[in-house]
C-alpha cells in the first residue's frame, strides 16, 4: 500500500504547495459541538443533501431560505407531524424543489432522528460518540434506518455538520485504487467498504490527520 506522505507530497505539488493545499481542507467539529448541535440542523442538511442528490446543488442552495421556511427550520417533532395533504401541498409548493419522494424522505428523516435521540439523548450525541475507525458502519446504519441517505448523501450530511469522516467520491476511490487497495470504481460490497476503512485508518496512523483532511487530500492528489 503506499504511503500516505506520498499521497499528500504529491497534492501538494497539484494544489501549489501546503499553504494552499490546508486551505482546502474542511472543517472538523469537536465531539462537543457536535454533540450540541440541535437535531433540527441535522434534519435540514439531510434535507439539502437528499435534495441535491442527482441535480444541480446550486438550484438547492438557491432556494434554501425557502426550504427553511416552507418546513418550519425543520423540527423533527413537527415534521413527523405533518398530515399526507399537507405533504402533497409541500409536493407541489413552487419555493422548493417539487419532488414528492424526497419531500416524503423529511418525515420519514425527522421519525428516524427522533427514534436515536429517544435512545441517545440527542441525533448529534449519537454522531459524536460513533468512532472515526468504523466509519463505514455509521454509513450502514444511516442508509438503513434513513430515507435517501446510502452512498456518498449520508457521507456528506456527516463532512457538512462537520463529524470527521471520509467521502468516498470518484477521485478519492481512484487514488485509493492507485494506492493498491484492490476495490472497484463504485466500491460497495461489505468487504471493499471494510478496506477501505482500514486504509483510512492505517492512513490517519501514519499521518495523525483527521480522516476529512485525509480524504480531501486523496481527491486534491488527482482531482
């Protein structure tokens, strides 16, 4: 497997040395903030993350202030609320994206964030406590219980609130492949997701960087 330095040596030389390339680095939150942030906020970037999910992002971001209003600054305990009429209403409701099967995925979202923070206290105590090195069973758990939430949406929900996770996007499973980790260009068995994890920690081992600088260090390598 290479070495991670190479890997971020050769981002370096791509991005125009290491001043430009940290400035591309992400944020990472503390277990604390996280832990602290309402489940309101995690139920609107599920919502923006879902809604940007196969069209163009900045349709979504352009209309956000009126997704956050039209969904009350999504209450999960409002939302789970909402009558089937009023669903359709929201449906058909110009000031969004009028697409009913993601409109349906807030509900069954916010019914999800509510049943983990009845047994954890909150959703972001839930994400701050999940360790970094199984990462992959976050994502698991996320597309299981969630709506829409399987691939690379449930990762960027967790990189957007700021839980330190890798994105497994075109450029960084390229450099993962270039590496020698032996998955495919769409890796998503069990047993390529279980490499890929273990990479990332051998990775953060070497390096002590948190997996979100790792990750976008992968992508800026080729990309």
């Amino acid at each position: 497997m290479e070495k991670f330095a190479t890997i971020y040596q050769r981002a370096c030389e791509r991005k125009g040395g290491e001043a430009a390339l940290k400035r591309l680095m992400p944020r990472v939150r503390s277990p604390r903030a996280l832990a602290g942030t309402g489940d309101d906020r995690y139920l609107a970037e599920m919502t923006r993350c879902v809604f940007q999910a196969g069209f163009v992002w900045r349709v979504v971001d352009h209309k956000w202030d009126d997704f956050e209003d039209v969904f009350f600054g999504f209450p999960p305990e409002k939302i789970v609320l909402l009558s089937p009429d009023q669903i359709d209403r929201f449906s058909q409701n110009p000031r969004i994206i009028r697409n009913r099967q993601k409109v349906l995925s807030v509900q069954h979202n916010a019914r999800f964030i509510l049943e983990v923070a009845r047994e954890h206290g909150s959703f972001g105590k839930f994400i701050s406590r999940w360790p970094a090195t199984d990462l992959v069973g976050l994502f698991a758990y996320m597309k299981k219980h969630g709506s829409r939430l399987g691939g690379m949406t449930g990762q960027r929900v967790l990189r957007n609130r700021g839980k330190d996770t890798f994105v497994v996007t075109g450029d960084v499973t390229r450099c993962l492949q270039q590496a020698g980790a032996d998955i495919t260009a769409n890796p998503a068995s069990k047993r390529e997701l279980a490499l890929i994890q273990s990479t990332f920690n051998t990775w953060q081992d070497e390096s002590g960087l948190p997996y979100s600088h790792i990750s976008r260090i992968c992508a800026c390598s080729l990309g």
